[in-house]
C-alpha cells in the first residue's frame, strides 16, 4: 500500500499524462470521475473545444457586425461633410435643390465604394484572428505559422509596392472626392471622362475615343473640370478702330439672349452671363472677356454657341473681327523702281515720295 502522498503524486502524473499541464476544466474534472485517460481526453475534444471554438466564432461575428457599422458611420460622415460644406457656400447662387440632388448620388457612390473596402478589411483582420485563436485551441504550434506568414509578407511587400501604393492612393483619393464617374479630368498625359474608378486604377476616356488605364499610384495632379460647376470663358478679339464700349455691348446683349434662351438658361448655365471687360492687347486686335457659369461639363458646348451668336451678332452690327496683317515699306534713293511682287493679287504697290511702297494683306 502506498502511502497518501505517494498516490497523490501518481494521481497527478496520471492527470498531466490525460489532460496535459494546462489541461482544461472539463478534462480535469472528467478524469476525477471516471480516473479515465481517454473518456478524459474524449470529453475534451468533444465538449469543452467545440464549445470555445463555438464561442470564438460568435465573438468574432459580433466584433465584426459592431466594427462594420462603426465603419458605416464613419463612411458616411467623410462622405456628406465635404460636401455639405461646398454647397452651403453655392447655395445662394445657384439652383440649391437640383445641387444637392447631384452632390447627394455622388456621394452616396463614393460612401459605397468606400464602405465595401473598409468592410472588407475589417472583416478580412478579424477572421485572420479568429483563425489563429481556433488554430491554438486544437494545439497546432502558431509559431512556425506566424514566422513563415511574416517572411512571406516581407516578400510580398517588396514584390508589390507598386499594388500596395496604387491601393492606399485610391483609397484617400475617394475619402477625398477628388474625382468621380462622369467627371472630365486632366491628369497631366491623359485628359477625358472618367468610366471607372477603382483602388487599383482609374479609367478614362479622351475626346479621341481612346481609353486610358491610369493606377492610382502613377496619379501625381488631377485637374477635375466638372465638379459642382464649371466656367466657360470666351476671349473674343475684336479690330483696334472698333468702339469696344459699343462691342461690349452687343456681346453683352448676346449673353442676355443666350440666359433668356430657355433652352439654355434654364439647364445648363447657373448664372447669368457677365463681360468682364477688356482681357488683352494682342498684336491684331483687343480681346473681351465672357464669364459664364455652368453645369457641371458644360463649359464646352456652352462655349461653341456663344462663339456662334457672338459671330452672328458681329456680322450684325459690322463689327471686325481682327486677323493677322502685315505691311512692308521697300525705299530707294534712286528712281522710282517697282519691286516684284511674287502674288499681284496680295501685292499692291503704291508711289510715294523718293521710294515706292507696298502693303500686303
């Protein structure tokens, strides 16, 4: 017979061999009723892991439906306070309902897209968790696992910086609505309309039809000429014996047509016309400046119109509209001579005192 502590000794080396050191409560417990290796070892497999295991996935599904909403919030208020900001500075002088209308589906698109990539992150970290929790709870040795992963992440960084900057670059640039769908962009090699925009890269269409796959890491500058409003501006030039008071204002009636015109004025301007006034003085002629302000992407066709009435105006009203002119002045001391002109119809020649002058047009 062995004394008590000799089998309290045996006793624990039986409960180490069924349940480890750190065995579990279950395992223990299991192993004092029945003094049984296996139905021990039995009873922690088939009850006490499943049930942490069960309750690492509820955790995990918990933490991860809390942090999307969060994420949610977060989203939506960078996507509406930008915006909110810029139209509460437009909002008495341009048509506020049909503004915020626009800048509300814009940036419910960019809250989207930004929501199902940070959702997805999100996600993506707390499942990566969750896993090596549950790795641990079926005594599989992490370390070999998290040194490999870690080698394998350094190669991967450097293999794809590229990838990874192109990422986080579309990442900011739709936090920050430089550009959406619809918008005309110049970014420097490539101007058109944007056809797609994701993290990876951006899509764009020029004038020309041709499509551009830009990355978003690639993307120094960006130039956005649609966005809220944009501004056509017109530098008509006009002969310098013009009365430029009175060209002023025929420009000007012009513009005030055009505003009234309800084909235009109603849609796609936002104000109403305004001649600034005197821009430049060129070599052949005087330029007046037009401002118009616009919808979004429609500076252009604005501009071809005005050109258009301007011009009808002009002929109109007998306005010159200046084109380039040269005059040469041939002297001799001698007798009159008369220089050859390679082009009579261009070449007039004319007699003047002590030498012979031509102008030509």
């Amino acid at each position: 017979m062995l004394p008590p502590a000799a089998l309290a000794q045996v006793s624990d080396d039986a409960l180490i061999d069924a349940c480890g050191v750190d065995g579990t409560y279950t395992c223990k417990k299991v192993f004092e009723w029945t003094e049984n290796e296996f139905a021990a070892t039995a009873a922690d497999w088939l009850l006490d892991r499943p049930v942490r295991i069960a309750l690492i996935v509820v955790l995990a599904i918990i933490v991860s439906k809390v942090l999307q909403r969060a994420v949610e919030r977060f989203v939506k208020t960078i996507a509406a306070t930008p915006n909110d900001i810029r139209l509460q500075a437009l909002r008495d002088r341009t048509p506020a309902r049909l503004l915020v209308e626009k800048e509300s589906k814009r940036a419910e698109a960019r809250a989207e897209t930004i929501g199902l990539v940070l959702r997805s992150i999100v996600v993506a970290i707390v499942w990566t968790f969750a896993a090596m929790m549950i790795l641990g709870q079926l005594d599989i040795d992490l370390g070999p696992l998290i040194a490999g992963a870690g080698i394998g992440g350094i190669a991967l960084g450097f293999g794809a910086q590229s990838i990874v900057k192109d990422f986080l670059s579309g990442l900011f640039m739709l936090i920050e609505d430089q550009y959406g769908v619809g918008d005309v962009i110049d970014l420097g090699y490539a101007t058109g309309t944007v056809e797609k925009v994701s993290l990876r890269s951006t899509t764009i269409r020029d004038v020309k039809g041709t499509v551009w796959h830009v990355p978003n890491g690639e993307i120094a500058r960006v130039g956005n000429y649609s966005q809220l409003w944009s501004r056509a501006l017109l530098d008509i030039e006009v002969a310098y014996d013009v009365d430029l008071r009175f060209a002023q204002g025929v420009i000007q009636r012009v513009a005030d047509e055009f505003w009234a015109d309800p084909e235009w004025g109603g849609d796609e301007l936002m104000e109403r016309p305004e001649v600034w006034g005197i821009q430049d003085l060129g070599a052949s002629g005087i330029a007046i400046r037009l401002a118009v302000k616009t919808e979004p992407s429609m500076q252009w066709a604005t501009e071809r119109e005005l050109r258009l009435r301007v011009k009808e105006a002009f002929d109109e009203a007998g306005i010159e509209i200046p084109f380039p002119q040269t005059t040469v002045w041939l002297r001799n001391q001698g007798e009159h001579l008369i220089a050859p002109a390679p082009n009579p119809d261009e070449i007039e020649v004319h007699d003047i005192e002590k030498g012979i002058g031509s102008d030509t047009e």
